[in-house]
C-alpha cells in the first residue's frame, strides 16, 4: 500500500464514524489535521479519471455493498466539495 494510501486509512480510522465527520472537517479547517486522499498534484479541480472509476465502484457496490470507511469517505468528499461560505 502506498504512502498516501495508508495516510488515508488512517485518517478513516481516525474519524471512525459519519457522525464525527463535521467535526473532522472544523479541525482541518483550523489547521490541527490535514484532509488526506483528496486533491491531486496535476488535476485541480476535477481528475477526469473520477467519473470512470465511480462509475466502476458503484457497479461493484450494487453487488458487495458499502462498508463503513466508503460512506466516511463519501460524507467527507460531499462537505468538503459544498460551496464555500
């Protein structure tokens, strides 16, 4: 597993639930944790690769089913890609 990887998981170990997400997000806000997985270094705004492979993932979701770190990544992708106030 790759450096950046493993920093992931850890993140999602660390908030360890969707109702610790919001409060996740406040301390990142504030400098105390950095949100890991999420950016990339040539894609700004928008890797072109995402919608391939969420495509690919929810096929595969229909038949396995979700786990607990997937929909803390997603609750996290969803706050932090709300526009800003």
């Amino acid at each position: 597993m790759a450096v950046p990887t493993k920093k992931s998981q850890k993140m999602l170990d660390e908030i360890s639930s969707k109702d610790k997400v919001l409060a996740y997000i406040e301390k990142v806000k504030s400098g105390q944790f950095k949100l890991m997985g999420f950016g990339h270094r040539i894609y700004k705004d928008y890797d072109p690769r995402a919608r391939i492979i969420k495509w690919a993932a929810d096929q595969v979701f229909e038949v396995t089913g979700r786990n607990a770190k997937l929909e803390i990544a997603l609750l996290l992708h969803q706050t932090e890609t709300l526009p800003k106030r």
